[in-house]
C-alpha cells in the first residue's frame, strides 16, 4: 500500500498548512463541520455528509504574529463569524477533497490578508518629450479629423 492510500485510507490529512515563510495553521485550532452537501448525487447524497465546513478562530489564535493577526482581523472583519473565520466547500462530490478544498482555501485567503500592505507610489513627473509628443499626436489626429468634414467639398 502506497503512503498517499494508507493516508487516504486513515484519514490523516498532510500537514503542517503553511500560510507564509515558516509560520503554519496548527491542527488543533482547526474546527470541522461536515453536513449533507446540496445539487445532484443521487441516492447516495442522501446519506453522505460531504459539505465541508473549517472553522478558524481568528481572534483567539496564537499561531500567528500578533501584527499578521491584527492585520488580518482588520482585511476579513466582514467575513468573520464571532471572530472565527469559516470556510465552506461542497463542490466534489467526496469528503475528504472537500476538506482539502477547504484547507486550501482557508490557507490562501489567510495567506492574502496577512501580507503586507502594498509599498506606497512614488509621484514622478512625465518627461517633456512624452508629453510634447502626445500633444503633437492629439493635434495631427484634429487636423485628420478636421479635414474630413464636408464644407470644402466642391
């Protein structure tokens, strides 16, 4: 039996979940919810719990540097639940690629609100060539333009 069977087979999913460099979710701070998922599947849908739900308490964690957790609380303050992130996925028809789906999604959107804010723009000026030479585009692009209309038509 192949490693990735035998972890299929026991339920052990691959871990650590790194968000960024070396800091990662740990397992005990991840809550899991399974439901019936909706849409077609047949008989079988109605018997398997395949909706995933992840929880991941966002205020009370200690997993993470407390400016990425600040940072964070502030980007997903509208899709925090009592202050706990949840992740939810239903779209393949198995549990387990439904948890994984979840994991991945919780990571990457973690991963985004916790980066670092965008380095400010620098204002430059626009070089007088560039303009002048928009300027002189503008003016042919009119005259074309203006030469088109009727009124010297004989």
């Amino acid at each position: 039996m192949t490693r990735a069977a035998r972890t299929r087979d026991h339920g052990v999913m691959s871990g650590p979940y790194l968000i960024r460099g070396s800091v990662s979710l740990p397992e005990a701070e991840l809550t899991w919810r399974f439901s019936r998922s909706s849409g077609p599947g047949g008989q079988h849908v109605n018997t398997s719990d395949s909706q995933a739900e992840l929880r991941f308490d966002l205020a009370r964690t200690e997993a993470l540097p407390e400016v990425w957790k600040q940072r964070a609380l502030e980007r997903l303050a509208g899709r925090l639940v009592d202050g706990a992130l949840v992740v939810r996925a239903s779209e393949h028809r198995s549990q387990w690629r439904n948890r994984e789906a979840a994991l991945v999604r919780l990571t990457a959107l973690l991963a985004q609100a916790t980066a670092p804010p965008p380095k400010p723009r620098r204002a430059t000026r626009i070089p007088r060539g560039i303009n002048e030479r928009r300027l002189r585009q503008k003016k042919q692009r009119s005259d074309t333009k203006r030469g088109r209309s009727g009124r010297d038509w004989g």
